[in-house]
C-alpha cells in the first residue's frame, strides 16, 4: 500500500509516516516548507518528499507509484478550503484521511494495545517518558511522539510490541477517534479556543475521551475541572504526594509527568514503583524541553501560561544550581491564541530577570482578528517592567549574546515550527 502525507513535517504526520514504512507501507509526503523534522525523515529513509502542497506534486509521486490512501493534516483545510491535493485524490478514487484513521489501521491490524497520553500540556514529556520506562525495562514499544528525543525516533513501529504509546493530541478533537486500553490525562485548562469555542466544551471533550478510555489515570485538580469522581476504570492521584518530590528531575512539572508516566508502567507492567523510580530518574529529556543549544542557553516549547510555568520551574532550577540570571526569549505561537490569553500570562514569568517578548508566530489565523503587539500583552504581566518588546535581528542576537558572556541563563520559550525563534536560535546562536 502506497500511502501520501500531506503535511509529512508536522509533529503529527511525520512520526506516523515513519511508522507506516517501519510496518511495511510504501510512503511519500508534501509539506508548505522545508523542516529539520523533513531533514529527519530523509535521513531514516523517508526521502520521496515534495515541497508544496501542490497538485503538479502529488501527479508526480501519483505517476511514481498509484497512490492508495492520502493522510492529511489538519491545518491543510485550515488554511485552503479546496485544497490541490484533495481535488486530486478525489477525481482519482484515492482514500482520504486525517491521521487518526490510519492509526487506528496499524493498530488494529498489528493486535497493539493503545496507550494514550493527553492533556494541555506536559504530554509530551509524559509520552517520551512513557516510552523510557518501556526501553529501560527492555519490553518492545511502538509509539509516536511530538517531539525529538536522544533515545529513539519520533515514531516507531516495533515487530512484537504489546503497547502503542500515542500522544493524543485534542487539536481538531484527534484524541476523540481513540478507544485507549490506558489513557493518562497530564493537565487541562482550555486551549485551541478556534476549535473548542467554550471552556465547556473543551471540558466535555476530555470527559467523552476518558469514556472511550478502558482505564484512566489523572491529577486530582484535573479531575475536579472536568467533574470527574473516581470510579473502577478511573483512578485519582494527589498532586501532593511526597513521592513526587523525591525524583532527581529538574522542575516542579517535570516531577508531576514522572509520577503519571511511573503509575502508568507500574499498572501496565507489574514492575514495581521503586524500579520505575530508579529509571526514571535517569531520563535524558526530549528536544525543545529546556533543550541545551549552548553553554547557558536553552529552548523550551512553552507557549501557554501553564507551559509558561512549567518551564519557568525547570529553568529557575537549573539557574539557581550556578546562581545565574534567568532571561527569557518568548515568542507567543498564534495571534488568535492571544486574544483568549491576554489575561492569563500575569505572574508566569515570575522569577525571571528580564523577558524579551517578539511578535506572535503566525499560524492558522483568523484573518479578521486584530493583531496584538508585544506591548499590549506585556501591559497585561504583573511585574511593570519585567518584559520588553524585542525583534527577531540582530539587536537581540547581540543583546542574548551579551547575556551568555556575562554568565547569564538565557532560555527561549517558543512553540512554532520553521521560521520560529527557535529555529532562529539553532542557527544564529547554538554550537
């Protein structure tokens, strides 16, 4: 079966193309621009990839190899109501998808148990963590993660594996076409507002993906939120509990995900606690997680409040280890985000000693909606004159580089993808 991706470089589509040619499938893709995740796929054998989503691409990888099957991603429709590659795949009788389709295709077919991990934030820490704890006890796993990590690719399709450990993205409600044998809920306060219109609705959203779920594991306050009580197939944790803070793990945050990711093997596994602590305790990170570019700068993913701050915990821990200076790069990711968040940010960046705040990185947005400058979101901050307005250039590229010769921490915190200041840092600053 030859199957097309169309948005190959997403943090979605690329892992599951790498799985479907690990599980025997023929692949090809197209993403809008070039990515060091596209660079990634080409290295592992992925190389028929077309940058363009355009038609005349598809007719070409089409005439190569019929294709059968097309996998899209969400943002294709998003941003084109009448995409190039769709048209084709209709006028030439080839299936279309989005991603959790062909998902479920694998994993039915291969007899795998679904692990999901999901929540606004810190899943993909918990997934890759997860994913650890399976390497560490040598069981096989397969599994697809939004993010890089040292220890394996972002996607995998291993012969023999019992679990399939998935980050169950919400984002165009993807989550919602699982039924998991285990599902661990991470953290929910309400995000991708152009999907989710109402706190309520996003709300039952995660109430209706626990109900597919076998088994469920969450934080007690998440359980509130949602209106939860605990039941057989649902079990509630305390986020107090003194065992957390007994992991080596830098940040608040990054505690909370080891305890989930420990319960989650613990029940799957029978392996005790005290292993999977020892284990964990040794786990390398993930890209983008306060990721070291450089002696004293690092990059971080976070993009809402409650990313925000939990970045903010691991960094302020790692700064006070040298008695650094912490100083922040912050892009925000969306315009359309920042008009539901504008009053969230307040103390998040509590802690810091300077904030250098860019434009929004613009993505899927709403052409009719405003876009707000840096200083108008700063206003919103509770420290009066924490953050500043900044420029992606070279100003800021001497102003950080000033920074780290004087010692400082610098951390950039930002959730875009090609053409973000994280991309931005990899290439003017990291060595």
């Amino acid at each position: 079966m030859h199957i097309f991706f169309s948005g190959i470089g997403g943090t979605g589509i690329g892992p599951l193309a790498l799985i479907a040619k690990q599980a025997g499938f023929d692949v090809s893709g197209s993403d809008k621009q070039d990515s060091q995740y596209i660079r990634n796929l080409q290295k592992h054998g992925v190389t028929d990839i077309h940058i363009g989503q355009t038609r005349k691409n598809i007719e070409v990888a089409h005439a190569r190899q019929p294709l059968d099957w097309l996998v899209y991603t969400s943002a294709l429709t998003m941003e084109n109501r009448e995409p190039a590659e769709l048209q084709f795949c209709a006028e030439h009788g080839i299936r279309v998808s989005k991603r959790d389709e062909l998902l479920n295709f694998i994993i039915k077919e291969k007899n795998l148990k679904l692990l999901a991990v999901a929540g606004t934030h810190g899943k993909s820490s918990t997934t890759a963590m997860a994913i650890w704890l399976f390497k560490q006890l040598g069981l096989p796993v397969s599994y697809s993660v939004g993010a890089k990590i040292p220890f394996g690719d972002m996607g995998e399709y291993v012969s023999g594996s019992e679990y399939f450990v998935y980050e169950a993205d919400e984002f165009d409600r993807n989550f919602l076409a699982f039924e998991p044998f285990f599902s661990v809920i991470t953290g929910v306060s309400w995000d991708h507002h152009e999907i989710f219109r109402t706190r309520e609705d996003y709300q039952q959203a995660f109430c209706e993906f626990i109900s597919q779920s076998k088994h469920t594991i969450l934080w007690q306050e998440d359980a509130d939120y949602l209106g939860l009580e605990p039941a057989g197939n649902v079990a509630v944790f305390p986020s107090d509990n003194p065992h957390i803070e007994q992991f080596k793990l830098a940040g608040h945050y990054n505690r909370l995900d080891a305890w989930l990711a420990v319960q989650a093997l613990h029940q799957l596994t029978d392996t005790p606690l005290e292993t999977l602590m020892q284990h964990i305790n040794q786990f390398p990170g993930l890209q983008r997680r306060m990721e070291q570019l450089a002696p004293n700068l690092y990059t971080d993913y976070a993009h809402t409040p409650e990313k925000i701050r939990g970045a903010m915990s691991v960094a302020l821990e790692l700064a006070a280890r040298k008695n650094q200076p912490l100083i922040v790069v912050y892009e925000p990711l969306t315009n359309r985000r920042q008009h539901y968040m504008i009053n969230d940010y307040k103390d998040c960046f509590r802690g810091a000693a300077q904030v250098y705040w860019l434009p929004s990185y613009l993505a899927r947005e709403d052409p009719n909606q405003r876009i707000i400058p840096p200083d108008e979101l700063i206003a919103r901050l509770s420290e009066p004159g924490l953050a500043m307005p900044a420029a992606m250039d070279e100003d800021l590229q001497r102003t950080i580089q000033a920074h780290l010769d004087k010692g400082d921490m610098v951390v950039g915190m930002a959730g875009g993808g090609g053409g973000s200041l994280d991309e931005w840092l990899r290439q003017t600053l990291a060595h």
